[in-house]
C-alpha cells in the first residue's frame, strides 16, 4: 500500500490533484483508514497511469472516467492501443523530421529535391495514422461518425470542405500578422467559422474544443503543421479557443439559470 503523498510523488502530481479524483469517482482509494488517510494499492497505481496516458492525448476526465468504468475495459489492450498509437507518432514525426532535413539540403544545394517529396509527410495516406490516434483522443462514438460522414462526402465535397479549412487558419493567420488579440471580436467571428467548419465531422462538445486547444498546442504533429503557417500560431490558437469556450460556458450558464428563474417563476404562481 501507498499513502496519497507516496503515490503523488512516483505519478509527479499534486496530492490535490489526487484528493480531485477522489471527490469525483475517478480514482478512488483502495483503503481509507481510521484516521481519514488513504492508501493505494497496485491496481490503484495501474488505474492511475491509464488516466494520465489518456490525459496526456487530451481527454477530458468524464470520457476518461467512463471509457475505465465500462465493464469492457480491457487493461492490456488498451495498452496495446496506447503503444501503437504512440508507435504512429513516432513514426509520423520520423518522417516530419525527414522531410525537414531533406529540405534543408535542398535549400543548401547539396540534394536537389522534387517538388513532390516537399509534401510526402502530408499525403492522405498518414489519415489512417490520424484516425487511429483520434480513436484515443476523442469518444469512440463521435470518431466513428466523423469517419463515417467524410466517407460519406464526394470527392468535389472533400475539396470544398478542405479549402473552407484552409481560408479559417489563413484569417486566423493574417489576424495574428496584423498584431490581433485572439480574444478578439475579429478574431472571436473567425472561432465561429472554425466551429461551425468541424460539425462536417461531428458535432464537437465544450470540452473537445477545449481538447483541440490544447492539441493544437502541445501535440508535436499538429503544432508542426500549424508552425508551418505561423511559429506563433498553435499559442495563438490555444489562447483564442480557450476565449471562445469560455464565452459559450458562459452564455450555456446564464440560459439555465433563466430557464431555473422562470421555472421558479411559473411554480410561484
């Protein structure tokens, strides 16, 4: 057994963090003794590291806590999903690396490139690399439709879908050129094109637009791409999002607490 502080030092978080979990079911003690103390044991520790694996590719705590309470869960192959996911990474920023470094020869003159191999990193064939690291990311559920529904777009669809993408990060871009605050009206009106730009796919929740914040931010493969726009892009992002969602929590809170005004209103009578 280990007590919370134990456990707080091997995982490197805050025995607060530990006291959270606690409080909302995530990862409860395996033993409380008399004096209010909690103990872990290894099956502890093992759940615990399956909620920062999954925390770490950005989801949130209430997907985390139902994909470990789901009677399917199977430890060991959620593992196994976890290393070939992160073997897909590795493998996708080798090849990042590459393109860079062949490049970088190009542009020296040591190692005439072709224009092709300029975008080989970037092809359709890394979708299924996306795909199966999203499976991770975000509920199976809505990953599923939103292959489902691309599947299910024509190829002149696909493209008009693609440029509507490219134009959203090209204003969000020139926003940022001209010295924008991404907590902007301005650049607040693009978030809205942005957001709207994903229901081709699924219909995203507060929290997977916070989720693609930080993604955009801290996921190497994502934050290259964006760099490639911007160096400060992906900061940019981050902040502007986290702008949006707060505003949306925002207006979603005032509409129920005049929803519970006027229920209160309608029962006075």
């Amino acid at each position: 057994m280990y007590t919370v502080k134990q456990v707080a030092a091997l995982a490197g978080v805050s025995v607060r963090t530990l006291h959270y979990y606690d409080e909302i079911g995530l990862l409860s003690p395996s033993h409380v003794a008399a004096n209010g103390y909690r103990h872990y044991d290894e099956a502890a520790l093992l759940r615990l590291q399956q909620i920062l694996f999954y925390r770490e590719i950005g989801l949130p705590l209430a997907q985390i806590k139902a994909a470990l309470d789901s009677p399917t869960f199977d430890l060991t192959a959620t593992l196994q999903q976890h290393r070939a996911a992160l073997q897909d990474k590795i493998a996708h920023l080798q090849s990042l690396i590459h393109t860079v470094d062949s490049t970088l020869s190009h542009l020296s003159g040591e190692q005439p490139m072709p224009p092709k191999r300029l975008f080989e990193a970037f092809t359709p064939e890394k979708e299924q690399e996306y795909t199966r690291l999203a499976r991770l990311q975000y509920d199976l559920t809505i990953v599923g439709e939103s292959v489902k529904r691309w599947n299910g777009y024509s190829a002149a669809q696909k493209e008009a879908v693609r440029a509507e993408g490219n134009q959203i990060y090209a204003a969000l871009t020139e926003a940022l050129d001209s010295g924008q605050d991404p907590r902007s009206e301005a650049v607040q009106a693009v978030l809205v094109r942005w957001h709207n730009h994903i229901r081709y796919f699924y219909e995203p929740t507060l929290d997977i637009l916070r989720g693609l914040a930080e993604t955009y931010l801290h996921d190497p493969a994502f934050r290259t791409n964006f760099e490639a726009l911007h160096p400060d892009l992906p900061a940019f992002l981050h902040q502007a999002i986290d702008q949006y969602v707060d505003e949306l929590e925002t207006a979603e809170l005032r509409r129920l607490l005049a929803e519970d005004d006027s229920t209160a209103a309608s029962q006075a009578i």
